[in-house]
C-alpha cells in the first residue's frame, strides 16, 4: 500500500508543473476600435449608449493616458511587434491599396509569439499590415485562423474598396451577405465556441468601426434617432453596433465558462477623426451625399473632448486613446493614469503567457503588468509617443514636448497637468526641458529606418496640393476613395 501512494504521489509531482503552467495561461483578447472620438464611449461621459464597454471598463482597469499612433497602419504595428513602427520603416501615414509593402517578415509579432507558447491565435476583422503579397497577411504572421480584410476601409455591407472585394477566411475570398461589424462578431462567438477549455487561446477582434464610411444598419440607425444630425447618428450607431458584438463576445466566454480566465483588453488605434480629410471613406461624392457620408468641408462626427486635435494630429486627441484591460478577481476597478503605450500590450501579454520576444529585436514597450495591477509607476524615464522623419512627440513626466521638423519648424511644450487640452505653448518659458526632451527625440530619430511610404511614393501630393513635407500636410487614412486593392490574384 505505501509502495502504491509514492508510485501515485510521484506521478502527481511529475504532472504537476505542466498542468500548473497552463493553469497560469490566460487565454486573451484584445479589441481594437478603429478611429473612436476619446469622448464618445458612455463611461467617458459620451451621449452615445455602450453598456458592454461600459461594463468592462468600469469593473476593470481604465488606463487613462494611454498613447496609440496618429493613424491606423502604425498603431496596429506597435501592437503586433512591441516596437516603435520607426524601428522597421511603419511610422508614416498607411498602407494604401495600391503599395505592395507590409510589417517586415523578420518582425517577431505577437501572435507567433503567443503560438510558440502554446497558444491558438484567432484574428477577425480588419488588417492594414500588409496586403499585396500573401506573405504579409496575418495567417503567414502567427494566425491560425484570419476572417476579414486585408487593406484598410471597406463597405460595411459589400466589404469592397475600388471594385474588389476584400474579405477572406483563411485566404478564400468570399462574397457574404451582412454587415462587417456583425460577421466578425459572428466569427468571434463561433470561434470560441470551437475552443478546448484547457487550451489557451489569443483572439484579436480588429473593428473597423467607427472608421468611414460612415455606414449602419437600420435598426441601429432607429436606436440613435434622437441624435439630430446624420453623420453624428450613422457614427453613433457604428459605435452601437460594436458595442453589441463586444457584448456577444463577453456572453460567450461565460456560457464556456472562460471568462475567469480570460483577460479582455480594448483600446482605440488612434483618436477620431476630426478633419474630413481623414473621414472621406470609400464612397464617391455622390454616394456620400445620398447616404449621409462625410465629403469634404463637412465636419467628421467624433469628439475627442477635452483633448485638441484628432486623428493624424500629435496632439493629445490624435494620439491619446480610451484602453482598459478587464480580468476578474486578477484586476480590480481602478484607474490609471500613468503614461502607457500601445507598444506596452506585447511585453505584458507575453509575461503572463509565458511566452517570449525576439532577441535581436528588443521591444520598445515594458512589461507593465504591476502598473496595471497595482498601479505601480512604470520604469521608463520618458514616453516615445510618435516619432517620423517629418516631426515627433515625446513625454515626460507631465511634460509633452511636439517637433515639427519641415522648415521653419516649430516646437510645442505642454504641462499635460495644467493644460491637457493643450492651448498654452509653454516652450519659451522652459528653454532647458526643451533642450532635454528635444535632444531625446532627435536620438530616437538617428535610429529610424526610412519611411515605406515616403519611398512608395515620394511625390504624393496632399490636401490643397500640399507634399509630405509641408507641416499641415493631411491626406485621408485609406488613400484615394476607388483605389484598387494591389491583392494577389
């Protein structure tokens, strides 16, 4: 009998650690809204209804000065690598339909990461990382399975840019009935629906909503009839609409029983659009005008109060997105308003799932899991918020520090503290925190990689006729409206 319990309880011993170690496993997703106004969420005091976020946010941790990237392409780059879209030539504008280049092959990104540790990686929704060569769609890049788009904007409802039809499941295109927020939430529920309990898995639920075209069904439409104007309302309802699948998403991983261990992260890639210069969408001129669409001299729904500024601007309103990460009886409701960047998601996701980077490619991002779970200050000396040839923003402390390079130039200083809103240019009065931050920025720029975009396309013109080098140089996020998508035939 004794013989028989030390057989039994070495057994154990040995079992031990590998059931342990998945136990630890959290499984993760992460939502990304695209374009979404810093006010337009309930719990940030936003006239639009999102229960579900809502729910998530306050009963978890809301990260408060949380810093994606002025438009979409880097932001999502940041996310996937953990480093500064600089490091590896994304920081400048997006990828439009017709370039052929993406997020380089020998970048270590996220989900393989999380699939080395043995993890199931799910992604749908929206790409814009890389489209033309299928070495660059997501499941040449640590998915396991992909459903959605490629490029950046589409129809909501036919999902096609410039005559093409750019919507896939794992590399077959597809020609489906529907509204895009709904199928990638369909796609989200089914998929862990699918999932074994005692198998970690990362889902990357990338909306596109709110992002133009303005575009949402007509229940949704009715739910928001008492916002008066259309655009406002079509934006609003966009919003509704996702807040629904977040909710589905939510229901599915109790039904499972998931939910206690799943961490639930959400954030924005950039501000929303306040210029209509980013909020053309994929409609032509006339078709805007018949279904409400924004069109040049109207004024984009989003509002990203109290910041200054929107997407594409380095201002607070451009660059400073609503995040939260939800996990329950691991993070309790609290708000944190130290610095935080989308660059930190990677090094902290792979800390919990025991998974690793890339050596010969260091993150930019920290690990910021005691920040986020006991509101510990992070380490870092200052916060690297945007940075590309033509100029760069950089905090530290309360201090903000904007460089626009193209001549004259100009240098803004902000006490985020005092003047979050961003009005009073404080550099005159503090030469010596501009010399300091001004000579971190510069060191960060002598370690950049040139811009795939300036060399796709040096002499792109602008708004007003204006090229990349001016300093209020803008051009819509997705490119020009009927674009053709270069994807593989």
């Amino acid at each position: 009998m004794l013989r028989f319990l030390l057989i039994a309880l070495a057994a154990v011993s040995v079992a031990a650690p590998k059931f342990a170690h998945a136990s630890k496993q959290p499984n993760i997703v992460f939502i990304m809204a695209d374009d979404l106004g810093n006010a337009d969420l309930g719990y940030r005091g936003g006239e639009i209804t999102t229960p579900h976020l809502d729910s998530l946010a306050t009963t978890g941790v809301r990260c408060e000065s949380f810093y994606g990237q002025p438009v979409c392409t880097p932001s999502r780059a940041a996310l996937m690598t953990g480093r500064m879209p600089l490091r590896y030539g994304l920081q400048t504008l997006v990828i439009f339909p017709s370039h052929t280049y993406g997020l380089p092959a020998d970048e270590r990104t996220l989900p393989q990461a999380l699939r080395d540790a043995g993890y199931r990686t799910l992604m749908v929704g929206k790409w814009h990382l890389g489209h033309a060569d299928e070495k660059y769609w997501p499941q040449h890049r640590g998915f396991d399975h992909f459903y959605g788009n490629v490029v950046g904007e589409v129809d909501y409802f036919t999902r096609e840019r410039g005559g093409v039809i750019d919507w896939q499941r794992n590399g077959e295109f597809l020609k489906e009935e529907g509204y895009y927020t709904t199928l990638i939430g369909d796609e989200a529920v089914k998929l862990i629906n699918e999932q074994d309990a005692d198998h970690p898995f990362f889902l990357y639920v990338a909306s596109l909503a709110p992002h133009a075209p303005y575009q949402a069904p007509p229940e949704y439409l009715e739910r928001c009839s008492h916002i008066e104007n259309k655009l406002r309302r079509e934006y609003a309802a966009m919003i509704m609409a996702l807040d629904d699948q977040v909710g589905r998403i939510v229901a599915a991983l109790d039904k499972r029983g998931l939910r206690d261990n799943t961490i639930i992260a959400f954030a924005s890639d950039n501000g929303g659009a306040v210029s209509a210069l980013f909020a053309t969408g994929a409609r032509s001129e006339e078709e805007r005008a018949e279904s409400g669409g924004v069109a040049l001299g109207d004024q984009p729904p989003a509002s990203n109060a109290p910041f200054r500024g929107g997407k594409g601007s380095l201002h607070e309103g451009g660059v400073r997105v609503p995040a939260f990460f939800n996990w329950p009886g691991k993070l309790a409701a609290r708000i944190v308003d130290e610095p935080l960047h989308m660059v930190d998601v990677m090094p902290t996701l792979l800390t919990l799932a025991g998974a690793e980077g890339s050596p010969d490619h260091p993150f930019d991002g920290s690990d910021v899991w005691k920040t986020l779970a006991a509101g510990e200050p992070t380490s870092r000396k200052e916060l690297l918020i945007h940075l590309e040839a033509i100029r760069g923003a950089i905090r530290q402390g309360d201090w903000k520090l904007i460089k626009s390079a193209p001549l004259p130039g100009k240098i803004e200083l902000y006490d985020l503290a005092a003047d979050p809103s961003e009005q009073q240019n404080v550099a005159a009065e503090h030469p010596e925190v501009v010399r300091e931050l001004e000579a971190k920025l510069v060191a960060y720029a002598r370690e950049q990689k040139p811009a795939e975009w300036i060399k796709a396309q040096p002499a792109f013109l602008g708004a007003q006729g204006k090229t990349i080098l001016d300093p209020d140089f803008d051009i819509g996020d997705g490119g020009l409206p009927h674009e053709k998508p270069a994807l593989p035939k």
